[in-house]
C-alpha cells in the first residue's frame, strides 16, 4: 500500500494526486481528446505545457496508477498513455469541475459544451462514456454508441459557431 501524505483524509490524499493543474490537464487531454503520445499532449495543449513539465506529469500519473505507459510498437522511442480504471473513475469528478467551471466562471461556449453535455446526461451518461474509456484504454469490448464522438462533435459545432461569427 502506498505511503500516506500528510494525513490520511481523502481529500487531502487525492490532492496530493492531482492538486496541481497540469495533472489535471493531462488527464483531461488524455480523457477527453484522446491523446495517447506524449508529442500529441505537447502539440494541442491550448494551455502550452512545457515538455519538461509534461514528462514529469506523465511519470508521476503512472506511478500513482492513473495512467499505464507501454512501447509504442510503431516506433522505438514512443509510448502509448492509457488511463486505468483508476483514472477512468475521475469521469464524475470531471463532469462536476466542468460543471463547476461553465455556472461560475467566464467559459468559451466550445470550451464548455462538452461540460454543459456531461452536466445535462448525469451519471448514466458519466457511465456510457466510462465504458467507452474502458474500450479504448482497457481493452473492454465497444459500446453501442460513442460518447466521446459525441462530445467532440458538439465542440466542432461550438467551434464552426464562433468562427461563423464576424469578429
């Protein structure tokens, strides 16, 4: 079992996990763009993350267990990220920050539609996008439908919506 931080209240433990921002974004991109190499999360990072930053992160992710790290077979020097199970189950987590986020604070609509989706859909969504993670990260068979298809389109949309706007 892994040592405790500074106390053994969860809040503070799961903290120590993720309280700084560039896990958090890290999982994010990894959760909901997809993004499974580390020159993908250095490349569409709207946040401009240092590449110096982004390996530590990743190291850190595996080692807590929220992310796995295997060789790329297509190439030597590549890995694939996967979230585990442990980091799939941050879904809720998520949905409530990007809840949070888009009530409280000065959102972009496309920045915040997949929030406003996952707010709407609940838990039962929550769960049908879980599964879709458990397919493409675990191996898990495919669900019926994609809730990630969905949510990138619902940006898109967002994303033609403001660019159709004369600036």
């Amino acid at each position: 079992m892994r040592e405790t931080g500074r106390s053994g209240c969860p809040i503070n433990l799961t903290l120590e996990i993720l309280g700084d921002r560039w896990s958090l974004i890290v999982l994010r991109d990894v959760m909901f763009g997809n993004r499974r190499h580390f020159r993908e999360l250095m490349a569409k990072s709207d946040e401009g993350i240092a590449s110096n930053i982004l390996a530590d992160r990743l190291k850190r992710l595996v080692q807590n267990g929220l992310l796995s790290r295997r060789d790329d077979a297509s190439h030597k020097q590549k890995a694939i990220y996967s979230l585990t199970e442990m980091g799939i189950a941050l879904v809720p987590v998520f949905a409530a920050m990007g809840d949070w986020g888009r009530r409280f604070l000065p959102v972009t609509e496309e920045l915040s539609i997949r929030a406003e989706i996952l707010a709407d859909g609940g838990a039962l969504l929550w769960e049908r996008f879980m599964e879709e993670l458990r397919f493409l990260h675990l191996g898990a068979p495919r669900p019926e439908q994609s809730v990630l298809d969905e949510l990138t389109q619902a940006y898109r949309d967002a994303l033609a919506r403001r660019q159709a706007v004369p600036g």
